[in-house]
C-alpha cells in the first residue's frame, strides 16, 4: 500500500512539474514573459531541474532585459549540459549587454591540453563511456577465452589492452572533469553596482567596481564577504549578497 501512495505522489509531482513547465512555454508564446517566468519558477521549487527549463528561463529573462538573471539561468543550462549549443549562443548576446568589458585570459600549456580533451564531454558522459568500454572489454575475454581460432585469440588478447588503455583515459577523464565541477564556483554579479575591496570588510575604498551580469568565481569565503576572481586574474572582495553562484 505504501508503494502504490509512493508512486501516485511521484506521477503527481511529475504532472504538475510537466505542467508547470508547459503553462511557462504557452505564456512565453503569448509574450507573457513575467508569468512564463513564474510558471518556471514554480517548477525549480519542486527540484525539478533541467538545461531546458533553464534555457527557456534565460530567454524569458532577456526578453525582459534583464540581464544578470538571464546570463545566470544561461550558465545555470550548461552547468547541466556543457554541450548545449543554443544556451551557449544565446548567452553570447546577453553578455553583450553587461557593462563591464573583462578581458579572458587563454589558459596555455599541457594543463590547457588535458583541460581541452577532458572538457569534450560531461564527467557523467566520461562515465558512460567508461562503462560501455568495460563491457567491451568483458566481451573481449569471453571471445578471447571461448575462441578456438589463433587469429581470433591474438585480436581478442590486443584488443582487450586497447580498450583497458581506452578504459584509464575515459575513468581519468571523469575524474579530472569531476574534480574541476566541483573545485570551481561560477557566480554572476546580481547588484547593479557592487564595490570590490582589498579586504573583506567594510570601509576603505573600492579597488574596482563591478555591474550586474559579469561573471566572476568564488575562491573563499570569510563572513558576509567572498573572495572572487575575474576571468582577467583580478582578485578582491564582495559581499556575499552582490553575487549569485552557478553551483
């Protein structure tokens, strides 16, 4: 009995986030980007999370001008999905309408490489990957245990150290994509002004001065105040409440 209640709140939840997200795309045809916005508002606080709901969140957004919620929900989407060539472009434009100009300095040496190998796919897909290879693999041993053919035996046996090579670079990978979601915090300005100190604490001047929709990444955090880097290699400090994290 407990079961079948279980599985009628999960089909409910399911539904009305379904629907929510459906009422978000009528209102959105109808320009009526405020109310689109709160139909998928409604559906985050149910946890139902995706890149398209987040896509569609960020286009509502920008068709409102505003800018850092639209560049947020756009970051948000390809946290989810890396790949997403639609969020990615549309981000694109809504940055064009940010006030800060911050140069991006191109990362370089063997570390750029691994970085540009690994970040091909999500560490989820890596895993995935390892896993298809891994049952290649036992599929191998068995042809290579059961053949009765030399040939057949040497391409079982080569094959097996081809993929267990395939298997280390797809499992570490993971690892390392894993590692880097993790270890970086992504944030978006959400002040329209916010000050950067040298010091996190209150008073002293400002060092530079920040605008809503820039991108900015949490190193530490100390109090009401967080540690940011731009994508310059400029550092300082901001309060906790003129920024919003990714993730």
């Amino acid at each position: 009995m407990k079961n079948i209640l279980y599985i009628l709140l999960l089909s409910t939840q399911v539904f009305f986030a379904q629907n929510g997200f459906e009422k978000g795309n009528e209102y959105y045809g109808k320009g009526k980007y405020n109310e689109a916005i709160a139909a998928y508002e409604s559906v985050l606080k149910d946890n139902k999370h995706s890149s398209e709901l987040y896509f569609n969140l960020g286009n509502a957004y920008y068709k409102l001008n505003k800018v850092a919620p639209s560049i947020y929900n756009y970051e948000k989407a390809l946290a989810l999905d890396p790949n997403d060539s639609e969020s990615s472009n549309n981000l694109k434009f809504a940055q064009k309408r940010t006030i800060d100009e911050i140069k991006v300095i191109p990362k370089v040496g063997f570390g750029k490489l691994v970085r540009d190998f690994t970040g091909i796919y999500h560490y989820n897909t890596w895993a995935w990957i390892s896993v298809g290879l891994a049952t290649t693999f036992l599929l191998f041993f068995i042809g290579y245990y059961f053949s009765q053919i030399t040939v057949s035996k040497r391409i079982f046996f080569f094959g097996m150290f081809v993929l267990i090579f395939l298997i280390l670079i797809s499992v570490s990978s993971a690892i390392f994509e894993k590692s880097h979601f993790d270890t970086e915090k992504p944030a978006i300005v959400f002040a329209e002004i916010a000050d950067v100190k040298s010091e996190p604490r209150n008073g002293g001047p400002a060092i530079f001065v920040l605008h809503e929709g820039t991108k900015v990444y949490v190193e530490e955090i100390i109090g009401k105040w967080k540690k940011v880097q731009l994508t310059d290699g400029t550092e300082g400090w901001i309060e906790s409440n003129a920024i919003r994290e990714v993730k």
